[in-house]
C-alpha cells in the first residue's frame, strides 16, 4: 500500500512538473507571476494530502475495530490499564504514518528547491498545517475505529467520512449570501490558511484541541467497551 | 497445618456486582482467596465464573464493589476460546506479551518455548496452529507473563494426555509463588491441584473453602447444589410453592 502510494505521489508530482514547465514561457508575461511555492509546491502538497488520507482513513480505521472483531482487545484492557493511555498509544503508533508523508513532503520540497526558489516559510507553514490535519484525521479516524466492530467497516466509514468533510471545504458547497458557512468546520479550509502561510490561531485551536477532544471521545468509548465486556 | 489457616488470603473480593444488558452476571460477590495457591471454581454454564475472572483480572468493570491483592505483580488470563494475534508468529506473540509485563524478564523466550515443545512452531503464525498448540502458547502466555495472579478458564478443554502433563507440572510450579484462579467443568483432574474451591450458581459464591481432597468435587457440588434448593425452597412463601390459586 505505501509503495502504491508512492509510486502515486511521485507519478502526479512529475505530471505536475510538466505542467508547470509548459506553462513557465505564459506565467514568465505576468507583471507578478507566481512563484514557484504558490503554483507548485501547494496543489503538490494538497494532493499528497488527499492520497495521505486513505492511508490514515485505513490505518486508523484498523487500530481498534481490529482489535475488536479478533477478540484481542483484552491484551490491552488487562490489569485495568487506562482507557485513555490506550488510545494514546495508538494515535502515537500511527506517526509511522505522519514520517511517510514527511518524507515525501521533504523530497519534493529538495527537488523543487533544484530548479527554482522555494518560499521555506511558506513551506514550514504548510507542513505544520499538514501535521496538524493528519493528527486531527487520525484523531477522527481512532473515535470511528472504536465505534466499529469489524475492521472493513471502520476503514469504509472513516473513508467516507474523510471524503465528505475534504469536500465540505470545497468552493461553492452550501453558499449563503455568498459564504460557504461549511467551511469553517472544515480541516481542508484551515489547511489552506496554513498553505498560503496564514498561521490562524483558530486553526491551530481547531486541530489542537479537535485532536484532543476527538481522542478523548475515543477514549470514553472503550471505556463503555469495558463496561460491556 | 490446616490448609484453612495455611494461607494468608491476600485475595479479597467485597460485594461485586455486574450487570450486563439488564441481566445480573455477579450478584453480591464477596470471597477470599489463598495467596499464593490454587483456586478452582466450579459452577455450571452461566454461574458466572467466566465474568468472574475478567473482573479478577481487571478486563471488565463491575458495577460495584472492590477488591484487593497485597501481592503485586498484576494479573494475566488464560480465555475460552484462546485468542491471539493471528498476523503474529508463536515467537512474536510470546515477545508482545514479555513486552507487555512490567516485571524484568527472568524466563526467555526460548526457554518457554522449550518448557511447553513449541520449538518447532516457533515461526508459525498462531492462526494456523492446532487446538494442542494453541493451548500449550496460551500456558507459554502465563508463564511469561509472569504475573502474581493467573486466570484460567476453562484450561484443561480437549487436552491431550501430553498437554495434560505439562499443565500438572507447571501448575505444581505455581503453586509455590503465584496464585491461580482457574474455572473449569473437569472436576476430577481438577481436584489433585486445589486447595481451595468456590462454587457458584447464578452469579452468586455458594461455597468458598479449602479443600482437602477428602470429598470429590462432583459430590462437594452437589452437596452444595441441594443445599441451595432446599434453602431456596424454603424460603419461598406457602403461595409461591403451591402455585397461588
């Protein structure tokens, strides 16, 4: 799945390039053309994000409900371990996933940096949002996970779920005298502040303390898991 | 020494209670157990031993009720049907359950397998091996676990004479250091390891006492079993008896 996956981010990335290059000799006329972090580096980081969610929608999806439809989950409840610690520890055990889409993001990032020059705030400031979204998906993905009794399902509801919000942030979805109210509640809207290196305080609020209200949700279901084994 | 005064019945359970969907699992619990030694629990199906043991071994949350063991070293359980990670070989399972004890390690991962002739499976996926084999990695998790309190359920169902040995032999190794709570049908082999025996029906302990070898368990539980009823049917008013009409 990961070698899917990069094999996916790398070709789109290239297709990206290439775009860009047709373009250059049109953009080159502009009085302000854009730079290379803006058309570039953006939409590759948002595409990276999007293919990074299925990876999340279906690691975070497995965490618990595996757990559960393999009858395995007393391991972890014995010895009336915390019910919040258990969650805790698997959010941590997903970074492997947060590294992978690191790597990628720092790969890119290096390439582009070889043909043209890179706005590096921009860039921290993208990644951060990044960070910050994959958390909070993962977050969202755990509290469905242990809602769920069998892994497919988890994995099938987290991905629609993950889809739907991703869309929720969309243009034009659900305007209202000209604003899509929607997309405040949206991660993909903040992460566009973030992309365009507008570090919000209420974005920071909305993943940081989303993450931890959505873990802690997850934690207050395997305690009612508990209550019922 | 009398086996009633030999322990120093470190395990104490007060006034548990557990509900499930509506239905009382454990009614008014309250019992002492020997520390260290063997506990057997006899009861028929749904008496409640299983939930019993989950609770003992701090899976399940009781509605009510404590409990107490001055011995540390927490507990690990032995379920019926055993489950293990099936994507893990018998090695792996053996080091997330090492990994996952506080204790530090004082029996390797091969001895175990050694002690319990699961060498040659040792890189086998425990979702393919044998009802035997799964036993003998679910008694492997015990002994690595190396926890203060052992539950077992059900341990001794369709254990082969081989199997059956090695069990005797390691639980006459606990019995010297841990305490083992263990539920089981199979009275008579059950009888040479206890010294100590609870009966229950319904979720509630009919009979909590040492046990001397001097009656077999199927006469004890049935003696106790009557004795129930005929309390119980005393207890019931002259209407409940005749019917009311």
């Amino acid at each position: 799945m990961l070698a899917v996956l990069s094999f996916l981010m790398a070709w789109m990335g290239w297709q990206m390039i290439d775009r860009y290059n047709s373009l250059q000799s049109a953009l080159v006329q502009l009085p302000n053309p854009p730079t290379i972090t803006q058309n570039l580096w953006v939409p590759m980081m948002l595409m990276v994000v999007k293919l990074s969610l299925l990876l999340v929608a279906y690691t975070s999806g497995l965490a618990i409900a595996k757990e559960r439809s393999q009858q395995t989950l007393w391991y972890l409840l014995i010895n009336r371990s915390s019910d919040h610690a258990l969650i805790w520890n698997k959010f941590k055990a997903q970074s492997g996933v947060l590294a992978f889409v690191l790597l990628h993001v720092l790969v890119m990032t290096a390439l582009l940096q070889v043909g043209g020059a890179v706005d590096w705030l921009q860039v921290a400031c993208g990644v951060l949002g990044m960070v910050l979204l994959l958390c909070w998906f993962t977050a969202l993905g755990l509290l469905l996970s242990s809602h769920c009794q069998q892994a497919g399902t988890a994995v099938l509801l987290n991905a629609v779920v993950f889809v739907m919000l991703w869309i929720l942030g969309g243009p034009g979805v659900g305007d209202e005298y000209g604003i899509n109210w929607l997309v405040l509640m949206s991660p993909a809207h903040h992460l566009q502040w973030f992309m365009a290196a507008e570090v919000g305080l209420s974005s920071v609020l909305y993943f940081g303390l989303g993450s931890w209200v959505l873990l802690w949700l997850a934690g207050h279901q395997v305690t009612r898991l508990r209550r019922q084994l | 020494m009398d086996k009633a005064t030999e322990f120093s019945k470190q395990l104490k359970l007060k006034q548990i209670n557990l509900t499930r969907s509506g239905q009382k699992i454990l009614d008014d619990v309250t019992v002492e157990l020997p520390t260290p030694g063997i506990t057997v629990l006899l009861g028929a199906n749904g008496a409640g031993k299983s939930s019993l043991l989950r609770v003992l071994a701090g899976i399940s949350q009781p509605d009510s009720g404590s409990g107490s063991m001055s011995d540390s070293g927490g507990a690990f359980l032995m379920p019926e049907p055993a489950v293990f990670y099936p994507h893990l070989t018998v090695t792996e399972q053996l080091q997330f359950v090492a990994d996952q004890s506080a204790m530090t390690p004082t029996t390797s991962i091969d001895e175990v397998l050694s002690a319990w002739q699961l060498q040659a499976e040792a890189n086998k996926l425990t979702a393919h091996l044998s009802l035997g084999f799964r036993q003998r990695l679910s008694m492997a998790q015990l002994t690595l676990s190396q926890a203060g309190l052992l539950l077992l359920d059900e341990p001794m169902n369709g254990m082969d004479p081989e199997v059956m040995m090695l069990f005797k032999q390691q639980v006459a190794n606990w019995r010297q250091a841990q305490t083992v709570v263990m539920a089981t049908h199979i009275m008579h082999e059950a009888e040479a390891m206890a010294d100590w025996v609870v009966v229950m029906h319904r979720g509630r302990v009919l009979h909590a006492a040492a046990y001397h070898q001097e009656q077999p368990f199927n006469e004890l539980y049935q003696g106790v079993m009557q004795q129930f009823h005929a309390v119980s049917v005393d207890h019931q008013s002259p209407t409940q008896v005749g019917g009311g009409w």
